[in-house]
C-alpha cells in the first residue's frame, strides 16, 4: 500500500497558468456561496491568467469562462497541483 503525499496551495499563492484543481474553500458561508456560485468548486480546474498589483485583483480561466476576483477571495481558496 502507497502512500500520496498532496500538496495544497491557496489560489492566491498560484503565480504560473499551469493548471490547478480547486481541493477546498475555507471561507465564510456568504464567500464560500459566492464563490461556488462563481464557479469555484472543488474539482473544478483553474488556471490564473494575470493580476493587477501585488494584493489587487487576479483573473482566472475557469470551465472556458475568465472570472476576477479579489486577492483576500483567492487566499481562502485551497488547491493542488
């Protein structure tokens, strides 16, 4: 029996557009909502596309759709690569 070994990040963390899948979201339940209803549940493969600023805004591609959302939004994120 093998043992794997995940390693998470939070979306925010994610400065390349390789491809990651969304594991978690660690947020309150109005965020958390929001965020699902964004499409940002787990399974769900993202891939950042740019960021405006060092705490500013990042855009993501989700599902063929780019979504921005807010730094602080993305840190409550959990993915793997």
């Amino acid at each position: 029996m093998s043992s794997q070994t995940v390693s998470l990040s939070r979306l925010s963390d994610i400065h390349t557009p390789a491809p990651v899948r969304i594991v978690d979201i660690q947020a309150d339940i109005p965020l958390s909502m929001r965020l699902r209803s964004l499409g940002f549940v787990p399974g769900t493969e993202v891939r950042r596309l740019a960021a405006i600023g060092g705490r500013g805004p990042i855009t993501f591609l989700l599902r063929d759709t780019k979504i921005a959302i807010r730094h602080m939004d993305a840190q409550s994120i959990l993915v793997s690569a």
